[in-house]
C-alpha cells in the first residue's frame, strides 16, 4: 500500500512510514533521515510532498528538495523573488507528476507549476478574495481545483476560475444542522472525488464528521463517519491522505508523536 513521509520539523528529520496492514495497527518507521546540517534546517516548514522520488519541503523561506533517501538538499525555488515565491502555502504534484506550489501573496496569488529540473512551466493566476485557499489537488491532467463552502453546501472547482465547477453539493433539507467546513481532499485514481465535511450549529463545536466519496458524475457514492475533534485538536492543513480507491489515511498529532489511521470507506 505504499509508504507516508513526515516531516519532524522540531527534530530536522523525515520520517518514513510503511503503511503495511492498516487494520492490525502494523504501522512502524522504516527509514528516516536528518536535514539538520541543511540549508532546510531550523525553517518553519508550511508543507511537504514527495515526487518523482524526491522529498519536497516548503517553507516560508522557499522550496528545497532532498533525493528520498537522504543526500544533498537544493534550494528549488526561493521565497521574496517577485517572479518565483511571495508567500508560499501548499506544495502537490501536478498531472505530470511535478512540483506544484500555492503562492497566497494578497496582492498576486497563484499555483506555480515546476518541471523536473525546477524551473517555472505554468503559472495560475488566482482571483484573490473569490477562492478559499484551503485545499488544492489535481486531476491527474495538469489541472488544479481547489474548494470553497456555504452553510448549505460547498463546491469544488477549477483553481482560477470559481464559475468552472466540477462538483456542487447541497445538504439534504432535513439536515438542520450547518456546513463547517468542507476540505476538498483531491482524486482517486479512477477520478472520484473525496472531501472531508464537518457540520455544526451555527455557533458551536463540529456535531458531525464525515468523509465523503463522489463518483466521476458527481453523485455522492459514500458516506463514512468519522469521530468528532477534540476541543483543542490542532487543525492541520493536509489530515488526509489517498492511498487508494476507498482507503485513506488520517494523520494527527499526539502528546508523544504522532497517530496514522486507515480509514476504509464501505
């Protein structure tokens, strides 16, 4: 089933985890390596992503790369070049399997596409104040989407242009409770769409958790709940994880490390 990288910033290391039987709760590190003698080392890391076996770090300063197994570490992209990165976010790989980055910059924001040698192949400009900036993947077609919400529903659509949805969901009317959030989680491989919805009252804690499945024709093919946050739970920027059709994985932070969980959709 593969294997999730994370990046222990307090300890400069990354870490590898084998997914092996999620059921059996068989989850051990396999392999890590340390970035503390790197030009990495002591930044405050936004995101990270592994692609085309390289280990991507993103952090407020710029973008720099690692051969997955350790090694020399380059500076990608640098933060504070006008023409590159003002504000970098989120990194993810694009539909040809390259380095993508959001860039929030209030004035300029956009997704910046990067080919295997690191240099610039496709810019987004993105409409600033119309998109929520919560959520990015790609089609597997070079095309971006991100999501935004409502109290009664939310859309996914094409990153830059928020009249191009691809998918509209409204809450049942007899659901009295609001919308929260919807995290737009990304593709499958044979393109169903996976978003993570949290409902509430109107001023309240989350009252429902759910990870939803929508079919390439957008109708809502499952439902799996899941359990309610805790009241101070940090809220990260990427829980979710698609290993494979109906199967995530959920990542969140413990007083003594860190917790993986399978989550099967039936």
């Amino acid at each position: 089933a593969g294997a999730v990288y994370i990046a222990d910033a307090v300890n400069d290391k990354i870490l590898k985890v084998n997914l092996g039987d999620l059921k059996a709760g068989s989850l051990k590190i396999s392999d890590l390596f340390s970035f503390a003698k790197s030009p990495a080392a002591g930044k405050t890391i936004t995101d990270m992503a592994v692609i085309n076996n390289g280990v991507y770090l993103l952090t407020l300063k710029g973008l720099f790369k690692f051969p997955a197994g350790g090694g020399k570490c380059v500076l990608a992209a640098k933060a504070g070049d006008k023409e590159i990165l003002r504000k970098p976010v989120f990194i993810f790989a694009d539909g040809a399997g390259n380095p993508a980055v959001t860039d929030e910059f209030y004035e300029n924001p956009q997704i910046i596409s990067f080919d295997k040698n690191d240099k610039i192949v496709k810019t987004i400009k993105l409409k600033a104040g119309e998109e929520e900036y919560n959520t990015y993947a790609s089609d597997g077609a070079s095309k971006f989407y991100a999501n935004t919400i409502a109290p009664d529903g939310f859309s996914v659509f094409a990153a830059g242009d928020p009249k191009s949805v691809i998918l509209h969901y409204k809450k049942d009317p007899a659901e009295k409770l609001k919308i929260f959030f919807a995290h737009f989680i990304g593709f499958d491989s044979a393109k169903n769409i996976y978003c993570h919805v949290a409902y509430s009252e109107a001023e309240g804690p989350v009252k429902a958790n759910y990870i939803y499945k929508f079919g390439i024709d957008h109708k809502l093919l499952k439902k799996t709940e899941l359990p309610l946050p805790e009241e101070d739970e940090i809220a990260l920027a990427k829980p979710f994880m698609i290993v494979k059709e109906d199967l995530l994985v959920s990542y969140r932070e413990a007083e003594d490390g860190f917790i993986l969980t399978g989550i099967e959709l039936k």
